[in-house]
C-alpha cells in the first residue's frame, strides 16, 4: 500500500465514505474514537484505504481497520449489482466471523460497518503474516528440521481451518460430475480456440475423458456441496502464531468439499516454480495440509484430483490470455510449463 503523510488528506473517492463514518465512530469505536487515514492503494476491483483507529489524545493507534469501496462493473445496472455484491461479502464475512470465533485455532476478520449504497464496507485489519510470507521465510532452499516441523504444522492448522469452515452451513444438495465437467469444458474451450501449444482440441477430449473416469469412481455423497471461500490462495490466508485467520469472502459461495482444498494445494505447489522451493519440502507440507483437512487424506483421492485439474485448467487459461510484460512473461511461461506437466501425467494416469 502507499503510505499516506501525516496529515495528508485520503484520496477523494473516500470522501463520501469518511464524512459518514466521522458521525458514527462514536457508536462503532466509542466517544473518545478517531480514525486516521494511513495508506491507500488502488486495485483492478476496488480502492482500499487503511485507517489507524486512535483513542483519546494518543498518537499511536490502537488497531487498524481497512476500508473498502467497490467499483461497479461497466454493464447495465452494474451499480446495483455491486451494492448487492457489497451486501452480500458483509454479511458472508459476518457469519462466518461469529461462527468461527467458537472455534480453536480458527478465525475470518471482523466486519465492523457496511455502506451499500456507497459500495463500501469495513473491516477490522487481522494480525499475523500471510501464508506466502511464511513459505517464503521458512520453507524456502534448507529449512531445518525444527522450522520444516513448524511449518508442516502451519499447514496442518490451514487444513483443520478449511474442515471447520465447511461445517458452518453443511447443507444437503449436491453437485454432479456433468456440471464439473461442463465448467471445465467451457474453459478448455477456451484455450482450443486461442491456440493454445499446450491444450489442443485432441488434448481436450482427452481431458474430458479423464474427467468422466474420475467421477466414475465418486460416490454421491462426495459431491455435497459445502460453504467454499472460492478464491483461497496463500496470500489471503493469515498465520498468527497458532492461529489460522483467512481474508476476503467476496467470492465465498458453494462448492465441494475438496473445491477450496484442491486451489490451495495448487496455488501451494506452484512455488516450485522458484528456484528457493525445493520438491521435497513443497510436497511434504501439501501433504501436511491434506492431512489437516482429512487424515489419511492423499492427492490421490479422485474428486481431489478433478478439483486439480479443474484448477489448473483455471490457471492455465488466465496465463493463456493475459498479456504480460517481460520478465512476468518468463514466469507465466514457466508456471505453464509446470500445468503442462502435470495435465501429460495426469493421463498418463488415467491410460
């Protein structure tokens, strides 16, 4: 984020946000309450503002909140769906905060105020690094055997959150494996028609092959649909101590039950594709997090392998499309590289 000076005032589409906020810190903070704008950064989606919250005559803060305006999408009533969109991540994030907080070990921020008519909602900042500055302080070239121990238990606890998650609302509806199949063809599609080297139109048939192998050897009562985070990643999962607190339900909806799981554990295993992050270690704390998820859990298990090949279709597809200026075009030619590889294994798998 970039930090604002001292004084400074926040950039003007807060304004609207700020001139409401200053009549009701008293009832959200307390009469001797003030809330200071400290940095601000610009996103695709949405502008983000981080407020020191003051007390009294202080002038350290005693916490920080983070406030958020939405952009509305450029399309008929794009206004109005985003007010419900803004409505809808408050009070996803409200319920899962209030039945996650009874949980050991388990959290999600707290909401505090939600502005749907000016697109903005605030939350409580949450302690701790994320998930990605951890693996990338301790997991990378030797870790020790202690810090490796430290680190397999992080994501043992990432997996024991996602299994507490998915109790919030269990549900009894459930997917099938035509609709999966379906979502992932429209994707592969996709990379058909774009050309893509490494998803041709004889690979695609393949893959839904391989698809509908998978789902052969699921039960029904595998697909139960539960709550998912939808866009779980390491860089919006906190770790405070023993803690395990996760950001951003925007997108929260549902899915399966190995749907948030399989994107980690991908997301996760792309770090191989920096030198710093050595096979061995990646593997062993993926399985680390499978184990926290479901002891006796491996990436063998057939929905889990649909969900990762679903995701990386996913991944694949964005690398595809986008366009990306040197060196990130290196990356994303290496991390494309890495589906490649797995998608030929995965059938290989499956001949």
């Amino acid at each position: 984020m970039q930090p604002l000076a001292p004084g400074a005032p926040a950039p003007a589409v807060f304004a609207p946000v700020l001139d409401r906020l200053r009549t009701e810190t008293p009832a959200l903070f307390g009469d001797d309450a003030r809330l200071v704008p400290v940095a601000y950064e610009a996103r695709p989606f949405s502008h983000i503002l981080r407020l020191g919250l003051h007390r009294g005559a202080l002038d350290h803060p005693s916490s920080y909140c983070f406030l958020k305006i939405f952009k509305p999408k450029p399309v008929p009533d794009g206004e109005v769906l985003m007010r419900q969109r803004v409505v809808h991540d408050f009070e996803t994030t409200r319920r899962i905060h209030q039945a996650l907080s009874a949980v050991p070990g388990c959290g999600a921020v707290r909401p505090i105020v939600c502005y749907p008519d000016l697109l903005a909602s605030m939350t409580e900042e949450a302690s701790g690094q994320t998930l990605l500055a951890v693996l990338e302080s301790e997991a990378a070239w030797f870790p020790g055997v202690e810090r490796l121990a430290a680190m397999r238990e992080t994501m043992a606890r990432t997996g024991r959150w996602l299994r507490a998650f998915q109790t919030i609302d269990p549900g009894d509806d459930h997917a099938t494996v035509g609709e999966l199949r379906d979502y992932i063809d429209i994707r592969l599609t996709r990379l058909v028609e774009a050309g893509s080297r490494i998803v041709t139109g004889q690979r695609r048939h393949a893959l839904l092959r391989r698809i509908e192998e998978l789902g052969a050897r699921l039960p029904p009562s595998a697909l139960r649909r539960v709550p998912i985070h939808a866009d779980l990643a390491p860089g919006n999962v906190l770790v405070d101590g023993d803690r395990i607190v996760v950001l951003d339900f925007a997108m929260a909806s549902r899915g399966t039950t190995m749907h948030d799981l399989a994107r980690l554990y991908v997301q996760t295993d792309l770090l191989r594709a920096k030198p710093q992050f050595r096979r061995t270690i990646v593997e062993a704390l993926l399985q680390a997090l499978l184990e926290g998820f479901a002891p006796g859990l491996t990436n063998a298990d057939p929905l889990f392998r649909l969900l990762s090949l679903q995701h990386r279709i996913n991944h694949l597809g964005t690398l595809t499309l986008q366009q990306a200026r040197f060196p990130t075009n290196l990356y994303n030619r290496r991390l494309r590289g890495f589906h490649a590889r797995w998608l030929e294994r995965e059938l290989q798998i499956g001949a």
